[in-house]
C-alpha cells in the first residue's frame, strides 16, 4: 500500500516542477504563451487527480500508520492550492494581454479589471483553503472515530472471550460438583450398607449364643 502511495508521490512531484514553469509565461512569446497555459491547466487536473488516489490510499493505511501519510497530504494539498492560485494569476495576466492587444486599450480600465479579478481571485482561493481546513478536520474526526470503533471492537472481543472462559469454567464447576455429589452419595451408600451388615451380623452372634445357651 505505501509503496503505491510512494509512486504517487514521484509522479506528483514530476508534474509541480512541469507546473511551476507557469512562471515563465510572461517572457514567452505569444504562441508559446497559449501553449503553455494550455499545458499547465491540463497538468493541474492530472495533479488534482493524482491528489484524489493519494487520498484514497491514505484511507486504506491502517490507523497506527496513517499519520504520517495524513501530514504529508496536507503538505501536497497546501502545495496544491498554491499552484492553482499562481496559474489563475498567470492566466488572468494572460487573458488581459490578450484582450488589451485586441482593443488596443492599454490604458487604466485594464489594470483595474486585472486587479479586480486578481482580488476575487484572492478572496475564491481564501474561501477555498477554507473548505480544504474544513475537509482535512472531517478527514481526521473520521480516522479518529474509525480507531476509536476499531477499539471499542477490540474491547468487545477481549470482554467476550472473557465471557466465554467464565462459562467453561461454569460448566467445569459444575461438572465437579456432579461429581463430588455422586462420590458423596456413593459414600454414604456404602457407610449404609456397613451398618445393615454389621446389624446383620450382631443379630446372627446374637441369635448363635442363644440357641448355645437353651441347648445346654
């Protein structure tokens, strides 16, 4: 499972460095500016994919080994958000040139527009690192109810198998007692039958001596 996660983490890193180069879009030429901008967007929902199996692995971790794991999402999630806030930027930046060159308007209402957008774009990628808090909070309220369920199981299994050698040794109590009570029985039986005997045998002396004596 980690080693699948590892090679994500490989091609990842592959596409940020491809997706850093957003930087070098102002000293492109026109041509490659486009290109580069197109390469960019379509490397970023490969990344945001690649983030969505991360995840996914992470899930699969066991709870005693997923920590790791989870601040190092976090991490890539972060680095994440600030690629996409930087290729808006470049592209906003791009759009403009574009649209100025166009118009023709070089002027103060295009730099004002720039600044418009890139202020709503600031406050979209606030709202954003907002949810992703949000979503990272219920991921680990999650993992912690998840460890929490697996112990309670554990817990469960101990208190039944406790359980279970109670009603052995039950069974084996009174299985002994059976046992002690047949022996007792058995005892008494016998201490009966000496005593019928003995009696038995008083009364023969007896019953001897008397026909002894009338004989004489």
């Amino acid at each position: 499972m980690s080693s699948d996660f590892e090679g994500y983490e490989q091609d990842f890193a592959v596409l940020t460095a491809e997706i850093n180069k957003i930087a070098r879009v102002p000293r492109l030429p026109p041509d490659e500016k486009k290109q580069m901008v197109a390469n960019v967007e379509k490397q970023l929902e490969e990344a945001k994919e690649l983030l969505e199996q991360m995840d996914l692995e992470v899930r699969e971790i066991p709870p005693q080994s997923r920590g790791m794991y989870s601040n190092r999402m976090r991490s890539y999630k972060q680095e994440m958000g600030k690629l996409e806030t930087d290729f808006k930027r470049s592209r906003i930046a791009y759009s403009d040139e574009v649209r100025n060159e166009l118009l023709g308007d070089d002027g103060n209402s295009s730099e004002n527009q720039r600044a418009h957008l890139l202020d709503n774009t600031e406050r979209l990628e606030r709202s954003s690192r907002r949810l992703e808090a949000g979503y990272q909070i219920a991921v680990e309220t999650e993992q912690i109810g998840q460890e929490m369920l697996e112990n309670l199981s554990h817990d469960r299994e101990k208190i039944q198998r406790a359980r279970e050698r109670l009603r052995e040794t039950d069974a084996n109590l009174g299985k002994s007692s059976r046992v002690l009570t047949g022996m007792l029985r058995r005892i008494i039986q016998n201490r009966i039958l000496v005593v019928i005997l003995a009696i038995i045998l008083v009364i023969t002396i007896l019953t001897a001596i008397t026909f002894s004596v009338r004989r004489h």
